[in-house]
C-alpha cells in the first residue's frame, strides 16, 4: 500500500468514527436507552476487525477493511488460520470491487468464498474457482496456497 492508499484509508476510517460520535451523540440526547445497544456494535465490529487482522493477510485486510467501512463489502471470520496468496487476493478484491456494483460478501474459511450480487468480471476470477453461479449471484471459492 502506497503513501496515498494509506491516506485514502484513515480518511475513510476518520470520516466513519465521526459518523459514529456524531450517532452517539445523538442517542446520548435523544434517547439514551439504544446507547449499550449502539456500544455492543461497535465492539462487534472492532473484535470482527481484529480477528480479521489476526489472519496475518495484511493486503487482503486492509482492502476488505475499507471496502467495509464504505459500506461496499461485508464480511464473515470462521477460521482462525489462513493460508492465501495474499497479494494475489488483495488485488483481486480491487479488481472485483472497481467492477462490480452489487453487493460483495467474503466468508473467510479454509481460503476465501466471495458472494457477489451482479455481474463478475472475468478477469478477477477463474473459471475453475466458480462454485456456484445463478442469474443474480456467483459464488466463487479461492482456495488456500500462498
């Protein structure tokens, strides 16, 4: 990651924590009975990034971080070992997230299944990866191997 995606990132991740004071704020005065509800998510997703970070992808994370504080991508952790081309998966994820407007799921598992909502490009998966595919969604798995 470049000195401009780095930059890119804590915008983002600045920008959102604004977003989150500004709701606490909000709860804290209009109704503060929602505030432990409001602090259990934002636990949920701070342990689900820090599981995440403990993959040891760091390319992949910082990718699927972003696209998910932009509300671009969701994601699911049921492992905690992981073995990928990381690089390889981390641009791969840029690439589907530049082409594709749908909505994008990541389970990671023993490797990555990727849910995408739309049309996939091509070129950001290989034939042989499709696990299942339908009008509206293909399902790809990205097998471990670095």
């Amino acid at each position: 990651m470049d000195s401009e995606q780095t930059l890119e990132l804590l915008s983002t991740v600045r920008h959102e924590w604004m977003n989150r004071l500004q709701l606490i704020s909000l709860y804290a005065a209009l109704d503060p009975t929602k505030l432990e509800e409001l602090y259990e998510r934002y636990r949920k997703q701070a342990d689900e990034e820090s599981a995440l970070v403990r993959l040891n992808v760091p390319q992949t994370s910082l990718v699927v971080i972003q696209a998910n504080w932009e509300g671009r991508m969701t994601y699911t952790i049921s492992t905690d070992q992981l073995a990928i081309d990381d690089a390889r998966v981390a641009e791969m994820l840029v690439r589907l997230l530049d082409n594709t407007d749908g909505p994008i799921h990541v389970t990671f598992t023993d490797g990555l299944m990727v849910r995408v909502t739309g049309t996939v490009p091509d070129d950001v998966k290989a034939s042989a990866d499709v696990y299942e595919q339908n009008v509206d969604t293909t399902t790809f798995h990205i097998k471990e191997g670095k």
